[in-house]
C-alpha cells in the first residue's frame, strides 16, 4: 500500500503541532515572565517588586531602567542587568532597586530592572 504524498504532510504537521502542545502544556516552556518572579496572570500580569534599599541621601536621586523583552514564545532580548539600569542615568552610587514585570496574554513580557541612585 503506498501513501500519499498529501498523506505525509498532514501527518507531520499534525505532529509539529502535537510536539507545540506537549511542551507548552507540560512546562518544558515558560509561558509566563522571564524571570520567575511573583504570580503570573494568564491574561495580564502588572507589578513591581522592591528588592534593596539603604539609607537615602538628601540629593534628589536619578532613574534608570533596564528591561528585557520578550515578543511571543521564541524571541526574547534586552539586557536588565543592575549596571545597565544605572548607566542608562549616569547613576555611580545605587540607593535603591526595583524590579518591574508585565505581562499580556502570555504573548509579550517584560522585566525591568530599575535603580535610584546619584
């Protein structure tokens, strides 16, 4: 008995697809924020975490923000390290870091990493 060609391909997509599932449903892949902190919403995810804090001075404190991106299931980048964050401002001495994570609809996350400082 011979196969079709057209046979083939639809069993082979329909694999690709069951392989897709079995690893977005069997947490072999992350659906949820890049990093792994806090609770992360199916639909909508929005906070922000203080991690360090010591004594502030009386000099007003700049910003800086650092962030990582992701766009869908396969594509992600940015740098949310604490020295990018500080040098996005031109912050030499750190006062304060946060970290900030969104979240929509599994499809696009981001983290950020922001620190106050002088």
């Amino acid at each position: 008995m011979k196969i079709s060609s057209k046979s083939k391909k639809k069993t082979f997509v329909a694999a690709i697809f069951s392989i897709l599932f079995a690893l977005g449903t069997s947490h072999c892949a992350n659906l949820g924020q890049p990093q792994g902190l806090g609770p992360t919403g199916l639909l909508y995810a929005s906070y922000s975490l203080g991690l360090s804090e010591r004594n502030l001075p009386k000099l007003p404190l700049k910003k800086g923000k650092s962030c990582v991106k992701r766009y869908g299931f396969f594509f992600t980048s940015g740098n949310a390290s604490i020295g990018s964050a500080a040098n996005t401002s031109g912050i030499v001495e750190i006062y304060r870091i946060e970290k900030e994570a969104t979240n929509y609809l599994s499809l696009y996350s981001s983290l950020c990493t922001i620190v106050w400082g002088i």
